[in-house]
C-alpha cells in the first residue's frame, strides 16, 4: 500500500482536471489517467509479490503434512529444496543449486 501510495502522490492534479473538463466522468479519469500513473508501481509489486511467494514455507508444510499436497500440487521451491536435501542419500548438489537460485531471486 505504501508503494501505491506513493505512485499515486506522483500522479499530476492536473491531468485529473484536465481530463475532467474534456468531459471524462469518475471512471473513465481512473482508467485514462491514473492507471497508467501507477503502472509501474503495479509491476513492481507483482514482482515482490511473486517472489515472496515462492519463499512460502511453513504454512503449506503444516496445511499439506509436510507432502505438498495431493499429488505434490502445492509444493513450493522450498518445500522441494526440503526434499531433495533429506537423509543420507539426498542429492545435496541439487538441493545446493536450487537454494542458490533462490537466494539470487532476493
């Protein structure tokens, strides 16, 4: 909330005015003018969005036993480094090279 926020403080007054004495009612201001003012802001929280999404642990670990779900549907990228790191025989280099990926996603 605090990015849109300041994405909208950034949005001029008067293009609002503007756009209202063209004629343009409450909606059409906000698709015309301060959506586009807040694009970017919408992607950077998307991407903030989605990678703290893919961090998601402990809650789909308690919800699922640990399994991910039916069919290892709601398994996320830590929940498989999890797994692949497990016991004597796990594949550690794997387990390795996926948490570096999602280190460098940070």
């Amino acid at each position: 909330m605090i990015v849109y926020q300041a994405a909208l403080g950034n949005d001029g007054k008067e293009l609002h005015e503007a756009a209202a004495i063209d004629g343009a009612g409450a909606i059409r201001r906000f698709w015309s003018v301060t959506v586009p003012g807040v694009r970017g802001a919408m992607g950077l929280v998307a991407v903030l969005v989605a990678i703290s999404a893919l961090r998601v642990f402990s809650e789909v670990f308690i919800l699922t036993g640990g399994k991910g779900g039916p069919g290892g549907e709601d398994l996320t990228m830590v929940m498989l480094i999890q797994q692949y790191a497990r016991g004597f025989t796990g594949n550690l280099g794997y387990a390795s090279a996926l948490s570096i990926l999602l280190r460098a996603e940070a």
